[in-house]
C-alpha cells in the first residue's frame, strides 16, 4: 500500500495514515476524531479512495486555490514597491559590491539577529 503524504495547515509535510472502508464504516465516530487532528486515507481492497480531513485542514486548502492571479500580481506589486526605496536600492548596490568576507559577516549579524 501507498503512504500518502500531506502538507497540512502549519505547512508541515505529514504522513496521512489509512483505515479501510468497513472500519470507517464501523467505528465512524473514532476515525472522524483522528481526522479531526489531521487527516485520514479511507481504503478499499488497500488503495485509496478518500480523504477525510479536519476542517481547518480543508479551510487551509480551499484557501490555497481561491488564491487567484490578481490577488498574486497584487502581492507582488507590494513586494516590488518596497523594493524600490532608496534605502533598498543601497542596499542591493552594495551587497553587489560587497567582498565575500563582508558578505559572510553580514549573513552572520543577520542569523544572530533573529534570535
């Protein structure tokens, strides 16, 4: 049998665990709590057929496609005018005439920063 992988809502890259067809029909109450805490491959004959997933898992997905083109093209609009202050324009120049040493320094101060 296949082991079904799934980015969920935190954007983690989980294995999606299987319960056959008659359990789910069996025990709905129990695997529908284990989906609520992620998400559940319903099998028939050991292949899937359906996934069961938490709501907020779904609500994650859904969002993820009605994220459409214009939305994209607003995002990075944004992005770009930032981009474009003087302050950042500087900045890319002289990362540009940077040597690696001062490159390297500077990638260090920035790790230390965020933590």
């Amino acid at each position: 049998m296949t082991t079904l992988t799934f980015r969920n809502r935190l954007g983690e890259l989980v294995d999606v665990p299987s319960v056959a067809a008659t359990r789910l029909k069996n025990e709905f109450g129990t695997v529908l709590e284990q989906a609520a805490r992620g998400a559940v491959a319903i099998t028939r004959h050991d292949a899937p057929k359906a996934v069961l997933v938490s709501y907020e898992d779904f609500e994650a997905l859904v969002k993820g496609q009605n994220q459409n083109l214009n939305d994209l093209g607003a995002e990075f609009d944004t992005l770009l005018d930032r981009m474009q202050t003087p302050k950042a324009r500087k900045g890319v120049q002289a990362a540009f005439n940077a040597a690696p040493a001062q490159l390297g320094r500077a990638a260090v101060k920035s790790v230390r920063k965020r933590r």
